[in-house]
C-alpha cells in the first residue's frame, strides 16, 4: 500500500501546491457536541435530501428543498413516522416535491429508524457522537441494514452532509484506493469495505489527518477523465 505522503504530493501537484490543496480539503465536520445538539428532524431532513438526490439531478432537489420541508410537516420526526395513507396519496400528488412514491414512503421508514435509535440512544446525535471512528463502515452497514436507501454512497454522503467525519467513495477516490494498492476493485463487500478502513485507519495515524480529509486528498490525486 503506498504511504500517504505519496497521495498527498501528487494531490497537492493536480492543484496548484500543498497551500491550496489544504485550503480544498478544509473538514466541514462538527463535535460530538455539536452533532448531539442536532435535532433529529434535522437528521430525517438530510436522510430524506439524499435519497432524492439519489439517481437525480441534485439540483432540482436543492431548488425544491422549501417545498419538501412543507410537505414533510418540517421534518417532525413523530409526525413523519405516523403518516397515513391519506398523507402519502396527498405527497404523490404535492407539486412543491418530487412525486417519486418509492422515495416519499422512505421518509416514514426512516422517521421509524430515528425513533428506534431514540429508544436506545436518546437521539440520533447521540448515536453518532458516540460512534467509534475506527468503525466508520460499521456505522455505514447500520444506515443499509435499519435505515430506508441508506446503503451504499447515499450513506456516506449523508452522514458528510451532517458533519460525522467519515469517507464518501465517489469513483475518484475509489480510484484512488485501487492504484494505491488498498483494493483491486471497487469494494461492494464487507470485506472490501474492512480493507478500506484499515487503510484510512493507519492513514489518519499516519498524518493526523480526518477521514474526509484523507477522502478528499484522495479523490484530487486522481486525473479526471
């Protein structure tokens, strides 16, 4: 496996020098207080902007994002988890959101998610505050297994979108894991995923820096095509 500094130059040359490539890979990543004085509402809002983004143009979710928070009662998680069928006949035909009914029974599905962390956890904040860093593919396997179209990059761009130090695997930066010897493919199984890990894991010991830092490095060291 190559060492990072070895990514890091070559980053670093793609974009103009060491300065400016720091100034690009600056993490938007809060506390764990911060992520524990999150309201869960927050938290069902960007689950559910992601997975309309998802397979879309992002750009008409964002300009329709006032919209879906009227829709959706702002997110209130209690309400969202109890809609009714009447609600969700009323959602399917609600201009201010994208009409996908696949996607709008998502927002119920994952307000019950929320709920149940709730119970264990006392909020979803909490959950992620408390998460083990080293175990971020652990935490990533939670949101597929219980959450509703969480798996896979819907799931790491979400827990980016909140502010959880974690890694986002866009083709760049999977890319990149192959030429640095870490995976030979792109990593679809737990065992891809674990050797991904270890590899951000002796990664941030090696350099001190953050998950989505590594991640962003890691995707500029690769030549656009």
């Amino acid at each position: 496996m190559k060492p990072f500094d070895e990514i890091f130059d070559k980053a670093a040359r793609r974009k103009g020098g060491e300065a400016e490539l720091k100034q690009l890979i600056k993490p938007e990543i809060k506390s764990a207080k911060q992520l524990r004085d999150t309201p869960d509402d927050r938290y069902l809002a960007a689950m559910t902007n992601q997975v309309f983004k998802a397979g879309f143009v992002w750009r008409v979710i964002d300009n329709k994002w006032d919209g879906f928070e009227q829709a959706f009662w702002n997110f209130n998680v209690m309400r969202c988890a109890h809609m009714s069928p009447d609600d969700e006949e009323k959602l399917v035909r609600d201009e201010r959101i994208v009409r996908n009914r696949q996607k709008i029974v998502t927002v119920q599905r994952n307000a019950g998610f929320i709920l149940d962390i709730q119970q264990s956890h006392g909020s979803f904040g909490n959950l992620l505050a408390d998460w083990p860093q080293d175990d971020f593919i652990g935490l990533l396997l939670l949101l597929k297994k219980r959450g509703a179209r969480l798996g896979g990059n819907s799931g790491q761009y979400f827990l980016r979108r909140v502010g959880k130090d974690g890694f986002a695997l866009g083709r760049d930066g999977v890319a990149a894991l192959i030429d640095a010897g870490v995976i030979d493919k792109p990593p679809t199984s737990q065992a891809g995923m674990k050797k991904v890990q270890a590899a951000f894991n002796q990664w941030r010991n090696e350099t001190g820096l953050g998950y989505a830092q590594i991640s962003r490095v890691l995707a500029f060291s690769i030549d656009a095509k």
